[in-house]
C-alpha cells in the first residue's frame, strides 16, 4: 500500500524502497503468494517507468513464484499480457518419456502432463531453482547458487562455468563432489579468469566444437568416443559421462557449462537436457544481471573514487534540497557530518542561494521549488559560510538535472574554498599596483625593448636621463636603439653577443645620445625573455645616468697618474725604511716589540715595559774556553755563527724568539706553551747530535751543550740612557733558568727543566722524563726540584735510562728516606745495567760517602 502511495505521489525512490522492504518481508515469513505479488507489482512500477530490462527480471521472478504455489491462472494470465518479457522461458520442451511439455502458446497453461507425474527434474524443483537464480545479482553467489543446483540435480561430479570476458571465454568456476562425502560440493577456482586455451580441467577438442557450433555435445561414455580419443584431458582422465552445453541469451552465446560423471555412463541425456534449459535460459538471464550489477557497481566504485579524489566538495541534492550524496572534501569544507536523507543546514543554504538566484533570472516574480525547468542549466556564485570565529568563502556551482517530465530530479552541488585564492588575488593586485608604483617611481629607467630595438615599455626616469618629456614621447620617436640611441653601434652589437651568450649582462657601459644631441654615459643591466618555444621575446632592465661617475673616473685618473709622479721617490724612502726595520729586527725582535705593544722600532720609548708569563730557555756550548783556545779569533767567529746558526731554527720553529747572544750562551723566550720550550730543548740537541757527526775529523772534537728551561714571570722592557737603549729580561725566572743551565754540567746531562716547568706541560708523559734532585740555587732559599728531558739522547743512552728509570726514581726516593744502604743496592743496579748513567754514579757515591 505504502508504495502503490508513493508512486501516485511521483516519489519513485521511496516507491523502490517499499517494494523491496515488501518482497524481503514476504520471503523471510515464507508467503510465497505475497511474494509472487510483489515481484508482479514491481515489473508493472519498472516497465510504467520505462525500464523494461528491471521489469523482466521481476516478472520472470513473479512468473515462477506463482508457478511455484500453484497458481497457474495467474501463470497463464502473464503469459498473455506480457509474452515478449517472457520470450526467454516460453519455449515448448517436450520430454519423450514423461510426457512433460513446457508450451510457448499464450492460450496453453505452463504445464500439460500425460500422467501428472514427474520426470528427471521436478517441474516444481526446477522452478523454485530458477527462482533461486533469478534473486542473484552477485555474480559470485550466483556461479556458487548455479554450481550447487546443477551438481545436485543433474547428476554431475565434476562441473565448470565458462563465461564471456572481454570477448574472450575464461572458466570463471570449477567444483566438484567431495569424495569423502558426496552431499559436500567443493569450489577450486572461483572468478578466477583462468584462460580456457591454457587449462588441464577440460577437454579442449570437445569444448572447441561447442564453441564452433553453439550445440550441445553428450557423451554417454567419453571413453569409447573415437572422434576425441587425443583429447590429452580424457585420455588423463578417463571420464564416462560428459556433458557441454552452451549458455545463451537473445542468441548470444554468454557461457558454457560443463558437466562429467566418471562413475557412470548416460547420466546425461537429451531429455534431462532439455529440461535443464530451464535453468539455463534463467542462469543466462541472471548472468547477464549479474555482470550488468557488476559493472553498475564497478562503475559507481569508480565514481565514488572519483569524486573522493577530487579536491572540491560534491553534493547530490533532491527537490527538497535533502543529500542523496556528499563526498569526504564537501564535508570537510562545511566542517560537518552529513547524512543521506537529512536536511544539512550548509547545503540547504547554498541550495537557497541557488533557488533565490534562479528566481532572479526569471520573468516571473516566483517559482516553486520542485520546478526548475525555466531555470538556467547551471549557475556558479560565491557564498560566505561561517566556521565559528572563521568565515571563509566558497564558490558553488550548481547543475539541475530534470526528468522526462520537465521536473527537477536532483541538483549536483560543487563548491570550494576559495578564501585563499582571493587572498592571493588581492595580494596579486597590491602587488600589481606596487611594481606599477615602482616603475612609476624608480629613479632608475626602467625599459623593454624588441630584439629589432624598438621600446616596449619605459618609465619616466628613463625618458628624463634621455631628455625625452614622457615615456610616450620616448617610445614614438625611438625606432631603432642602435641607430637612434648608441653613440657607437658596435657597442650594441657587443651588448647582443654577451646577452646571447649569457643570457644577461651587468654592468655594460656605453655613450648614448640625449634628445638635443648631447652625450651622456650611461650603465646597463638587462635580460633576454623567451618563451615556452625558447624564443626570444624581447629585452628588459634598467639604465642608470654614469656621466659624472666618468667624469670623476678621468679625474681620478689624471690625479692618480700626478700623486704616482709625487710618490716616486717616497717608495724609494719607504724600501730604505723597510730595509732598516728588517736589520733592525735582526738586534730586537719583532716579537719583543709586539709584547711591549710597538709595530716598529722606531716607536721604541725608554723604560716601556710589561710583564708576562713565559718559559725561559738558557744553552751553553760545554768546556768553550778550551775549544777556543786552539783556535784564531776568526775561526772563533765562524765557529760560533755555525753553531747558533744550526740552534736559531729550533728556537723560531717552537714558537719562540732569541733575545739575546751571550758569546756562545743563547737565552731565548717562549711566549705560548711550556711545551714550546721543552721541544726546542730536544731539538736543539737532537740538532747538535747531527752537526757532530760532520765533526769526525781529527782536531774537531765533537760539541756537547747544556740546556736549562725554566717558566715563570718576567718583565720585558726598554732600559739604556739617552744615546743608547737595549731590550732586556729581568726576572727572578731568568736567573733561576741560568743556574738550571749550569747544573748540567755536575749531573752530565743534556737538558734539565724545573718542576714549575714541568707542571706547566700538558702532558708530562709525551716526553722521556726523569726526577734528578732538590737543589737550592744561587740566589734561591728555597729548594728547586730539577727534571731531566733525555728525549734527545743517543738511542743507547737512551733506551739505558728508560729500562732504569722506575730502579732510578725508587733508589731516589729511599735516599731522600736516608735508607742510604737500600738506596746504593738501587743504584748500583741501575749502572749495572746503564753503565754511562752519571746521575745513577753520582747518587750511588753519594750513598757511600753517607754510609761510611
């Protein structure tokens, strides 16, 4: 009743609605007479409609509901009032052994039976299956619905389904009896697609003639069939019965079945054939629905994906402006949930909007909602929509779509957010409006010109640097750059090659004539503009007015070429300066000045002075006085610059300076790291070890120094009287590096630091040290620990020291225990292993001496 309603209202959706909802609720409660109704009235609403292919589906349906309870007046009656929707299952079957006839004649009933029995196939089974068959639109529980009452009423073990699939045929199913349990139907391969020409599950030579002639083939025992004894599937095999059988609808061949028995021979006839037709007329039907719903669904996936995907919002709205559809980026841009079938109040407003903007087109004052024929076949206007503390704008377009009546049956919304890109318009414009302003403005002259050197565009800066009154005037009069503007045309020949070459120029200078024919200079940035095609449209830049710039260049010039002619001679007094403060810095050295805060001598003040921290280095040459003695005063000379001459690299290497020679003593300072000092000590002497092996002739004994290092503060400065001033270093540190220097002489040693310059090492175990004595030097009350640096020593001495060294410093400390006896043992183990250790001799007689 609700839908007979419905379709009087002309609200076709909820008449489909109602329909289904009363079949549905017919099947579940098992009224197959209801049922059969419903499916009547449905084809009748589908085929007033003007769907005749929907209508055939249900009538088919209705046709064997009342056949199925019996009615068969009601059978004979839609066969007469709609025999071309009924053409597929109206055929005469007569079935030889029962009698059974199935008639295409309207004024015959359904069925006509000799005896009212049945035969292989039930009518009444058949029909209830067809039905079955009929109410799939799944492709895949329709094939699963086709194989199980195939198997079950045919007699088949095995069965496959062929279909039609992009004009080619692909076995779309295979199943078989379980044989464990033959009521159990097992499906291999469903919807697979498997390509018929590359299956094992079928006899090919026999499937092939059926695909050639579109007729049936049965095989009442495939093995005795001589015309397909190579088939490779039955000799495999050995099937007995065989049945192929091709599904047709409206004589296009859609399918084929295949049905084997391997248990008995002739389980498959003409006669049960014929009867099975039924099933296929109605399985062709149902598969040509099935894939049609397939590829309806597919399609609308499809779309839905589509319009998902889209980066604008979709909406369907009916007449009453309530969503069909809406998808994720509509509801994303109103910032809410819409539901199918309820009013949105977003929607409803860009709804109005349109219905208020159609009114406005028409004529008339008003027109109803549910009445848009008149309007306008799409429209596009911009609303302001709210989002809380936001309002954002949106641009809509609306597209009515009308039925065969003239009425509205739904309108498609799309709509987005446009709020940006009106921001960005607006901004574009500002931006428009501020280069207008500056090409308007600049003090630079702004221009285009045409590769033919013709003016596109100039500005008024440019028109006043060439003297023209306007940029119009400019423009009108100058044709030709080259010829009307360069002074020198081989100039704008050269601003043509650097541009095709670089693409730009900077920078490029010129003379360029005025309007009153007066010169000017004028500097030029430009760029070549192509087009999408790489060609060349014109040239831009700026030009700027360099006239005074030159001007001031040739008179710099000029000055320049005058001051070089005055400075002549002052580069000669200047070299001769350069030359004395070089000779100089070789009696004071540079880094002395720099302490004091001097760049050159000639700053030099009597009594400066600072203070500083540092390491002082004290290196005297052993028993000089009688070296000297056998030699001249010249060969003194030459001996002594040879020798300081060998020891000043490893000094200036180290970071450190030499302030004074003291005959053949070197005092030198190092302002940075104690460790400067200490590895100019070891190179000094590894230097010296070198020289003497140049000194093996006889009368050149070899050469041994002493060095003493010691760190401490110090004040540097400028001492002398009025005619004469030196540099000096005094300092308590001095003399104490001094005396440092003179012990190695008692101990026999190379080079001894003290324990403030050991302390001052970053890492005291990068060198070979060894503890040597507390000794109070001249000048001192206070004890000085002293550390001998034996890194320099020969390799023999050396690794002598190094093997003794823990012995050594053990024996040290149980002297300085006083275990005088003890401290002996260990000395004396120490030059028995290290004979040439005099530290270890002097220890170990010292030990003595105390003992006795």
């Amino acid at each position: 009743m609700q839908a007979e309603y419905d379709r009087i209202q002309g609200n076709y959706v909820k008449v489909m609605e109602a329909l289904e909802q009363a079949i549905n609720l017919a099947k579940t409660h098992e009224f197959i007479h209801e049922e059969a109704l419903g499916y009547e009235l449905a084809a009748k609403f589908y085929l007033d409609w003007g769907k005749e292919k929907i209508a055939r589906v249900y009538l088919i349906d209705a046709y064997y509901g009342y056949a199925h309870w019996g009615a068969f007046a009601k059978v004979k009656d839609l066969e007469s009032r709609y025999p071309q929707l009924l053409n597929s299952i109206l055929e005469q079957i007569i079935v030889s052994k029962t009698g059974v006839t199935i008639s295409t004649n309207p004024e015959e009933t359904i069925v006509s039976s000799s005896n009212g029995g049945s035969a292989a196939l039930d009518l009444a089974t058949v029909t209830k299956a067809s039905q079955a068959l009929s109410q799939e639109i799944d492709l895949e529980q329709l094939l699963r619905r086709l194989i199980k009452v195939v198997i079950q009423n045919a007699g088949a073990e095995k069965c496959c389904i062929i279909l039609s699939k992009s004009e080619k045929l692909v076995i779309e199913a295979i199943a078989s009896l379980n044989p464990l349990n033959r009521e159990s139907i097992e499906i291999h391969s469903l919807l697979k697609s498997l390509p018929v020409e590359e299956s094992e599950n079928l006899p090919l030579l026999i499937l092939n003639t059926v695909i050639q002639t579109q007729e049936f083939v049965i095989l009442t025992d495939a093995r005795q069939e001589h015309q397909y004894r190579n088939d490779p599937y039955l000799v495999k095999h050995q099937p007995k019965s065989i049945l192929i059988t091709p599904i047709q609808n409206r004589g296009k061949l859609i399918g084929i079945l295949y049905l084997e028995n391997n248990l008995t021979t002739a389980v498959f006839n003409p006669e049960r054939l014929e009867v099975l037709k039924i099933l296929f007329s109605q399985a062709a039907i149902s598969i040509d629905n099935a894939k049609l719903y397939s590829q309806v669904r597919n399609n609308e996936r499809q779309m839905t994906q589509f319009l998902e995907g889209i980066p604008v919002g979709v909406a369907v709205l009916d007449p009453t402006g309530k969503p069909y559809y809406i998808n994720q980026k509509a509801q994303e841009l109103l910032k809410t949930k819409v539901i199918p079938g309820v009013v949105c109040e977003a929607l409803s407003n860009i709804y109005q909007a349109y219905l208020n903007g159609v009114q406005k087109y028409q004529s008339h004052p008003s027109i109803p909602d549910n009445n848009l024929s008149n309007s306008p076949r799409d429209t596009t206007f911009i609303l302001e929509v709210n989002q809380g503390d936001e309002t954002i704008l949106i641009e809509n377009w609306v597209t009515p779509t009308y039925d065969e009546q003239g009425d509205l049956a739904y309108a498609i919304l799309a709509f987005q957010d446009i709020t940006k890109r009106q921001q960005t318009e607006r901004a574009l414009r500002q931006a428009e409006e501020k280069y207008r302003s500056i090409f308007e403005n600049a003090s630079e002259g702004l221009f285009q010109t045409t590769p033919t050197g013709r003016y596109i565009s100039a500005n008024p800066a440019l028109a006043k640097i060439l003297g023209y009154d306007s940029p119009w005037d400019l423009m009108s009069m100058i044709t030709n750059v080259q010829e009307e503007i360069y002074v020198d045309c081989e100039r704008r020949q050269d601003f043509k090659r650097l541009i095709d070459q670089q693409g730009e120029v900077s920078g490029f200078e010129f003379k360029a004539y005025r309007k009153d024919g007066g010169i000017i200079w004028i500097s030029e940035n430009a760029r070549a503009v192509f087009n999408e095609q790489n060609e060349l449209l014109y040239y831009e830049g700026f030009v700027v007015d360099i006239t005074e710039r030159k001007q001031a260049e040739e008179e710099r010039i000029q000055f320049v070429q005058r001051l070089s002619e005055l400075n002549l001679h002052l580069d000669e007094a200047l070299d001769s300066e350069f030359e004395l403060t070089d000779a100089a810095a070789r009696f004071v050295p540079h880094e002395f000045l720099s302490f004091l805060g001097y760049e050159s001598i000639v700053e030099v003040q009597l009594g400066a002075a600072v203070q500083k921290e540092m390491s002082i280095l004290f290196a005297d040459i052993r028993d000089f006085t009688s070296l000297s003695e056998d030699m001249t005063p010249e060969d003194n000379f030459k001996f002594i610059n040879a020798f300081l001459s060998r020891m000043e690299p490893a000094i200036v290497d180290n970071y450190g300076f030499i302030d004074k020679y003291i005959g053949d003593e070197i005092m030198a300072l190092f302002g940075g790291s104690a460790d400067d000092a200490v590895r100019a000590g070891v190179e000094m002497i590894s230097r010296l070890n070198e020289y003497n092996q140049t000194r093996q002739r006889p009368g050149r004994p070899s050469i041994r120094i002493g060095v003493g290092i010691n760190t401490g503060g110090l004040m540097l400065g400028i001492v002398g009287g009025k005619n004469r001033l030196d540099s000096t270093v005094i300092s308590d540190s001095v003399n104490v590096a001094s005396r440092i220097e003179n012990l190695t002489k008692n101990y026999g040693v190379s080079l001894l630091i003290t324990h403030w310059t050991f302390m001052a090492l970053e890492d005291a175990n990068q060198y070979a040290i060894r503890i040597i004595d507390r000794v109070k030097v001249k000048g001192k009350s206070n004890a000085v620990t002293v550390y001998e640096v034996f890194d320099a020593d020969l390799p023999e001495i050396k690794a002598g020291k190094l093997i003794t060294k823990t012995t050594f410093e053990y024996g040290l400390m149980q002297y300085y225990l006083e275990h005088y006896s003890e401290a002996a043992k260990l000395f004396q183990e120490c030059l028995d292993r290290n004979p040439t250790d005099q530290v270890a001799q002097i220890y170990l007689e010292r030990c003595l001496s105390k003992m006795s």
